[in-house]
C-alpha cells in the first residue's frame, strides 16, 4: 500500500516535471521574446484567403503578406500564409506584435508579384491586447495582371472564422498566446471608387 502511494507520487512528481521543461511552441518563444522589447504594444492573430470569382476553393498562394499602417504613421506587415513541401512548415495564419492604433489593411501580396490594393479593413489594438482577427476572405474577379503595380481587386471581401486550417496552425504553434486571444474581428472597408 505504501509502495503504491510512492509510486503514484513519483509519478506525478515526474509529470509535473516533464510539464515544467517542456518546450515552448515555436510562435510562443518567439512572441514572448519580442513582446519584452515593445512592453505597451499589443498582438493580433490573423488569416487571409483569396477566391477567384466563381470558384470554390482558394486561390493557392505560396506565400500572403499583410501591409497596412495606423493612423499614427506606425508600420504592419507580416506574414499569414506559406505553403511549404512539408505540412510542419506549412502555416495558414499570422501574428504581429503591434503598437496600440487603428490599423488599415492597405494590401494583400499574394506569392512574389501578385499583389491587392485596399484598402480592405481596419482593426484596433491597444496595449496589452491579444487579438483574433478573424479571416478576411477576399474574392476578386480576374483582371490582367502587373507585375509592379497592385491591382485593385473589383471582387468583394468580407471577414469570416478563422479556418479549420488557421486555427490548426495557431493552436501547433503558439497554443499558450493564442490561448489568451479575444475575438475582435477586423472590419472591412471599401475605397469609396474602386477602378483599375
């Protein structure tokens, strides 16, 4: 009976071990190492999709980048999507420590010459502040495309769940942080003339 309870207690002790030095998630250590160089900024999470008009499943993008700015001058610009050869490197969604503002969404990259002008929507993010932004899905009708000038996307866009696939990738690589995520979802805005 005794030698049960030690056994049981070795065990927990040992666990309770384990837990203690295991690993941060790969977003996780990187996160909390940059957060202690910006102490009053805050964190979004975010995801974008592209829809050609008329079709059902994603537009594939090697690689999605969101540009914007605050109304403060501060820069925003991180990755949200790389599709790799193997499923480990591959991620569906983003993050980006930030400086308390409201952000605009003015561009979407998509791959290394494809690119969208907005602007598409805007988000707020004060300090101390974990945010899920949701998952803006932006469907476009295909134009001719310039490889120096974004086009401007003459399609519709809305914001949406994260997807299956983004909440996988956030849930592998930053479970601790995307943990303490509110959702406050970005909020689409059109240019007020939208031509090529």
């Amino acid at each position: 009976m005794i030698l049960g309870r030690i056994v049981i207690l070795a065990t927990v002790w040992l666990a309770s071990i384990q837990i203690a030095f295991a690993e941060p998630a790969e977003w996780d250590e990187q996160i909390t190492s940059r957060a202690k160089n910006y102490p009053t900024a805050g964190m979004v999470f975010a995801e974008v999709k592209f829809f050609e008009d008329g079709k059902t499943t994603p537009k594939e993008c090697r690689q999605i980048y969101i540009s914007g700015s605050s109304q403060e001058g501060e820069k925003a610009y991180f990755l949200v999507q790389h599709l790799s050869a193997t499923p480990e490197n591959t991620i569906h969604a983003g993050w980006a420590i930030l400086v308390p503002g409201v952000y605009t969404i003015n561009s979407i990259k998509c791959g290394d010459y494809n690119g969208f002008k907005g602007p598409f929507a805007r988000f707020a993010v004060n300090k101390g502040q974990v945010l899920n932004l949701g998952s803006l899905v932006v469907r476009y009708k295909n134009t001719s495309t310039n490889f120096f000038v974004p086009n401007r996307p003459t399609g519709d866009w809305k914001v949406e769940d994260l997807s299956p696939a983004a909440l996988a990738t956030l849930k592998t690589k930053s479970p601790a942080v995307f943990s303490k995520a509110t959702k406050q979802y970005m909020t689409p805005i059109r240019a007020t003339k939208l031509t090529q």
